[in-house]
C-alpha cells in the first residue's frame, strides 16, 4: 500500500506490479534500513537548517542582497571567511546581528565554522 492506503497505479500509469513490488522489497530490506538509520544520524548531527522551502538555490538571490546591503553600510562581510561550501552551510543555520557578527543557531554549525 501507499501513503494513504491507497496503491500508486493510478497516479503513476506507468507503474507496473512488478516494479512496485520491487520497489517495496528494496525499501523493506535490512541494508535500506541500514542506510536510513545512518543517514539519519548524519542529519541529526548536522542541526537544522532554516531555509524554508526554497533550499540553498533559492535563498541565493537573497543573500546576494544582503552582501550588498553589508557592503553599502561598510559593514565587514563576516561570511565571506568562511570558503566554499562552507559559507552556505554556515548561512543557512547561522544569522547576522546588526553589528555584522555571526550568531550561530545551532551548536553543530559553530562547530563546523
């Protein structure tokens, strides 16, 4: 069965039975198991992030605006310390105060940067 009981054959015409069951038996398997409960122990670790429904892609535009609002103000960009990936990974769980300094939201993140 599927989210709410019902079977994905309707909303996927293209799905066959045998896919499906496939599908299920690799999603039921002791190593997907193994995978989502070692994943979810990377995450765990990682903290949250607090990018909403736009992801890293989209809050891209809007930290652009801040770099140029921190620039106009003369303001040090204090992110730009940060190489890398690292900067966006840092922005997305950290915020500035208004005197331009980080102030991280979770310990993991402090950690990393």
């Amino acid at each position: 069965m599927w989210r709410d009981g019902k079977e994905p054959f309707e909303t996927y015409k293209e799905l066959t039975r045998d896919d499906w069951n496939a599908f299920c038996d690799r999603l039921g398997s002791k190593e997907a198991k193994e995978r989502r409960d070692r994943m979810s122990s990377l995450r765990a670790k990682h903290g949250s992030h607090h990018l909403g429904t736009d992801g890293y892609i989209g809050k891209k535009r809007k930290w652009e605006e801040e770099d140029e609002e921190l620039a106009k103000k003369g303001i040090e960009n204090a992110w730009k310390k940060f190489p890398g990936r690292t900067e966006p990974y840092i922005r997305a769980r950290a915020k500035l105060t208004d005197s331009g300094d980080i102030s991280f939201l979770t310990s993991g993140a402090e950690e990393v940067a």
